[in-house]
C-alpha cells in the first residue's frame, strides 16, 4: 500500500479534514491529504514537536514508545500516530469526526508505513 | 417471537454486517430479552467499535440487567467516540448519583442538558442532583444558629477521595514542577522527571490547537503497550497527568482525569 492510498484510508473517515505524513524528527511533510484551510507545514512542524515531548514524558513515566495520540480541542482534534523510520501519520479532525474509527484506521495505517 | 423482531433477525442474518443490530437489540431490550439483547449489541460492538449507537445500546442493555459497571465502560466509551452524547451524559450522570458522587453527577447532567435542551427528563434529574447538593447547606429547622465553620484548610493532596488517589496522578506547575502527586516508574518515584518533560505543555498544546484553528484544548490522551497517559489543564498555568495501566479502559481513565482536575482546581483555589 502506497502513502497515497494509506493517507486515502484516513481521510475516508467521516469528520477527517486531512492527513499527513511526517517525519517526525524535523517535523517536515512527507506526504499530505488535506482539506482547504489545514496548513499543512504548521501541522506537520507543531505535531513533530508535540509528540516528541510525549515521546520524553512517556519514556519518564516507564512507557514505552506511544501508539497514538489525540489532543482534544474545542472545535476538533489533532491525532497522531507513530509508524517506523521516524514517521508520523498525523490527522486533523472537526469536532464531530468518529475519533474511534479514525484511531483504528490510523494505527493500522502506521504500521504499513515503511 | 414478534414480527418485527423476527424481520429484524432475517435481515441482520441475510446482511450480518449492517447496522439492524442497532434495531433488533433495541427491540429485543424493550419486550425484556435482556440476554438476547446484549449477546447482539455486543456483536455490533465487535463490528462496529467505532459506533457512538452501538455503544450507548449495549450501555442501556447492561444497566437494565444491573451491571452498572459494564454500563458505565459502555457510556464512557460512547463518550469518547462522542464528548456531548446526552443519552451517555444521563447514563454516566446517573450511575455517578448512585455511587453517591452527586457533584460529578451534577456535572454530567449540565453538559447533557446543553446537549439535549429538548430533553424534558433532564432538567428533572438535574432539580433532583441539585437538591442532593444542597443538603448539608440548609438551615437548622429549630432556629439555633449553626455553629461557626471550622477554618478552611485545603486538604494535603487534591486527589483523596478519588480512585487510585494515592497513585498516578501529578500535578505540576509551568515550569515543570511538581505541585501535588506522585508517579512511579521501575519501582522508584517519577514524579520529578516527569514534571520537568511537562514544562510549557500547556503552552505548547495551546498554541498547536490555535494555529490549527481548533480553539482551546481539552486534553491529550497518549496511548502505549504499558498503559494510558492523560493530561488536562486544571488551570492555566498547570497540567495534570493521570496514569493508568490498561486495566482500565482509556474512555475511563478521561472520566478519571476529568474527576481529578476539577479537584486539583479546587484545591488550588483553596490553596490561593
């Protein structure tokens, strides 16, 4: 499965607005899927950060690497999942998105990634 | 079997993977088959976890047949896949009162009401929690004044009294401090390095969510292979982790935080 048809996968799911692929250690776009009105860069650049400090904060706390992320927000949520090579499939979501579906879309999709 | 229960089991049978299960455990739930009920909403759980319906059904199902834990697993799921559900809002309002915990009962029957204005029975329960509330304040019937209030002290920690309170929750400051709670990892205590990875996340998560155009934010939830992360905002200026491994489910371990950083607020207000 190429990252077309993965980021297709997620952007599938009903209240997702767009998603990308990043890599996580500059926070650069790999890939993106989005909706008019995502800036991409600024999500790709603001997810990197955001989850290598839950990376840190997790690793403190005696977890392991996370599998998913979801920032909650009054008007929609910022999810992100890790896949290998220091990828992030991240997804931007209005509020009303089925977060559950998108989740397991997403976990599934970063583990084809590499 | 009644006709429309039987169609219902035709169709769901021709098409195991359409939403009549939706239809027919309702059904079933309301002539009593609570069994039959709950043996085919948990099938559309299986198939549909991502379904706010299926999870509030087999929520309803398992509170008639008493399982109130189950039921509350079940509504806090819907809540999580749906934050302003007023069905699942009631649900966990309700259990929330019959475990006694009137004030987050409370809670939950407002964000219902602002969800379902409409809803004749919620304003209803929401006299029936307030008077609850108000209990203890009401004046003594024989007219002798009440003695005076014992001084105000805020309690050591904001967590007594909330499940695990002794562990996993950690309060700390924007600068990475550790304000109240403890974490610990590899059998010794976390908490302060922990904190410290917390310095300025509020910020951070504040500023993602604006330029994102997603308003204020709520939580994060950080799911690993060890168990769940989650962290809220109490005030401005702190944050509040809660950790918790998967034994609970993580829609649970968010009710939890939710119950934490309303205390943690207080307790900071109280502490000025």
């Amino acid at each position: 499965m190429n990252e077309r048809d993965l980021l297709d996968r997620v952007t599938r799911v009903p209240g997702v607005r767009g998603a990308l692929l990043v890599a996580a250690a500059d926070g650069l776009v790999v890939a993106e899927q989005l909706m008019d009105g995502v800036d991409g860069r600024a999500a790709a650049a603001l997810a990197g950060s955001m989850m290598g400090r839950l990376m840190r904060t997790a690793q403190q706390a005696g977890h392991r690497r996370p599998s998913f992320v979801h920032l909650r927000a009054d008007a929609g949520s910022m999810l992100a999942a890790p896949g290998p090579d220091d990828l992030l499939l991240v997804a931007v979501t209005s509020p009303d998105a089925n977060v559950g579906l998108a989740r397991l879309e997403m976990i599934d999709a970063a583990g084809r990634l590499g | 079997m009644s006709e429309d229960i039987r169609a219902l089991t035709v169709r769901l049978a021709d098409e195991p993977s359409s939403l009549a299960f939706l239809e027919l455990a309702e059904a079933l739930r309301r002539r009593g088959q609570l069994d039959a009920a709950c043996k085919v909403a948990r099938g559309g759980v299986g198939r549909y976890p991502g379904l706010a319906d299926a999870h509030d059904l087999l929520a309803r199902i398992l509170s008639d047949q008493g399982d109130l834990a189950g039921a509350f697993d079940a509504w806090s799921a819907a809540l999580q896949l749906d934050p302003m559900r007023a069905a699942a809002l009631k649900g966990v309002g309700f259990l929330y009162f019959r475990a006694g915990d009137a004030v987050a009962a409370l809670d939950h029957l407002q964000r219902a009401a602002q969800a379902d204005p409409d809803d004749p029975s919620i304003p209803t329960a929401l006299e029936r929690v307030r008077a609850e509330v108000r209990r203890d304040h009401v004046p003594r019937p024989n007219g002798t004044p009440p003695p005076p209030p014992e001084p105000a002290r805020p309690p050591a920690t904001p967590f007594d009294g909330i499940e695990g309170g002794g562990q996993g929750f950690l309060l700390v400051d924007g600068n990475g401090l550790r304000l109240s709670g403890s974490l610990r990892a590899s059998g010794e205590d976390a908490g302060d390095r922990v904190a410290a990875q917390l310095a300025g996340v509020s910020r951070e998560a504040a500023r993602a969510t604006r330029i994102l155009g997603l308003g204020p934010w709520h939580s994060i939830a950080v799911e690993s292979a060890d168990g769940h992360l989650f962290l809220a905002a109490p005030t401005a200026d702190t944050v509040l982790l809660t950790a918790r491994d998967h034994s609970l489910p993580l829609a649970r371990v968010g009710l939890l935080a939710e119950r934490a950083s309303r205390a943690a607020k207080a307790w900071l207000e109280a502490m000025g």
